[in-house]
C-alpha cells in the first residue's frame, strides 16, 4: 500500500470515528486523540545522573503519565498529526500533556536554599525543523511554543496497513539536545549552578517513540491545552 493511500485510509478513519478533519494552509490537520496515538519521552542516562546530581525531579502533569518501568520516562497522548497537501507528515501535537521540573538547591548568589519550577506543556514535534517545542512555563510567565530539543531520526516513521482500515506507525527520535533558548530557559528559572551550565550544550536528552494506531481509545483524551496552576 502507497503511503498516499495509507494516509487517505488515515483520514477516512478519523472521519469514520466522529472527528473533523481540517485543511489550512499548514496543512491537514488529523486529530488522533480517540486512537491510541502515544510518544514516549524517555531520558537518557547521562541527564537522569544530572537530574539527580542537581536535585531536579521530572513530573507528569496533564494528560502525561509516568512509565513505572523505566527511570523519568513518560507517556504523553498524541492528540493531533498534521500532513501537507502532498501527504508528508508536518507535525504532531500531545496537546495537553506536560512534563514539570522542580528543583531545591542553593542559590550561588545568595548561598540560600531555593525551591524553583519549570513546566514544559502542550508539546509539538515539528518535523520540517526537526524541533520538539512547548509552552514553557516559570514564575507565572509563558513562552509559547518555545523551540526545547533539536533531535535526529533513528528510527523512520514506518506505516503498516491491516484489513479494512488499521493502520498502525512507529518512528524514534533521538540525539535530543537542546536548543540555544532551552539552554537559557532551564539555566534562569531552574537557578542551576555554574558547572552544570557547560554541559547543557554537550548533554543529550534522550528519546521520543511514537506510536500511532488507528485503534479507538476507551475514551479520547482530552484536547484542552494544559496550563500550570502557579
């Protein structure tokens, strides 16, 4: 099966399943939310050690879950993919989910013990700049859509097709590092000590898989954009 046809099928389910699908010049947006459509962000060792070294701790909130069989790694629903007029995948979107950053340590400036949060939310992985960006969030200020991670393509989308209308596709994104403005964002509000902030440049982050099926989810989840209470 061509992949044209393969995101016609695509389109044809979302229609079947109760959901609009919308054209804009950005696109074709497909809203996956009632399918079981994930990605998986999965830290990598060496920013675990960091987290830990630093007093960093990595919470869901939202729609985001927590994996229980892995250290920091977290599920967050896709909601929407968005293709071009010539079927190439433009984005996708885990509206909704967010990943929080809280931190205790000493303040160098001041030598007093500081208590400081980050909240990434509502994320997009864009893949014409081959960016992870979202809402983030800190001492009640948001920048939306802020560029967090460039990333690699280790695994390519791959799409397989079942009788009638299953589809079912898998990437991995890897080599997640972050961006000039993330570095700048985690350094500010997450008040980071000197040594830590030269290893933002070279420090990878991980990976993200996802998995999308056209199979129906026991309820769809939710689209609202998540924002922080404080």
């Amino acid at each position: 099966m061509s992949l044209s046809q393969v995101f016609r099928s695509a389109a044809i389910s979302a229609v079947l399943a109760g959901t609009a699908v919308t054209a804009s010049a950005g696109g074709i947006a497909i809203p996956v939310n009632a399918f079981v459509a994930n990605s998986v962000q999965d830290f990598s060792i060496e920013a675990n050690q960091n987290f830990r070294q630093v007093g960093i701790k990595v919470s869901a909130k939202g729609t985001a879950f927590a994996n229980a069989d892995k250290v920091n790694s977290f599920t967050l629903p896709v909601t929407s993919i968005t293709i071009s007029p010539l079927l190439k995948i433009l984005s996708g979107t885990a509206q909704g989910s967010a990943l929080q950053f809280d931190r205790i340590g000493e303040d160098e400036e001041t030598g007093e013990e500081v208590a400081t949060r980050l909240t990434l939310a509502n994320f997009t992985i864009n893949y014409t700049t081959k960016q992870v960006l979202a809402d983030a969030t800190a001492y009640g200020v948001t920048k939306k859509q802020l560029p967090i991670f460039n990333f690699q393509t280790l695994t390519p989308l791959g799409l397989k097709y079942k009788f009638p209308l299953t589809i079912t596709g898998h990437e991995v994104l890897g080599d997640l590092a972050l961006t000039p403005e993330a570095r700048e964002l985690y350094r500010v509000n997450l008040k980071l000590p000197d040594f830590v902030v030269p290893l933002l440049t070279s420090l990878r982050f991980g990976t993200l898989t996802q998995d999308i099926s056209t199979k129906l989810r026991s309820t769809p989840v939710s689209t609202k954009p998540y924002v922080p209470a404080d």
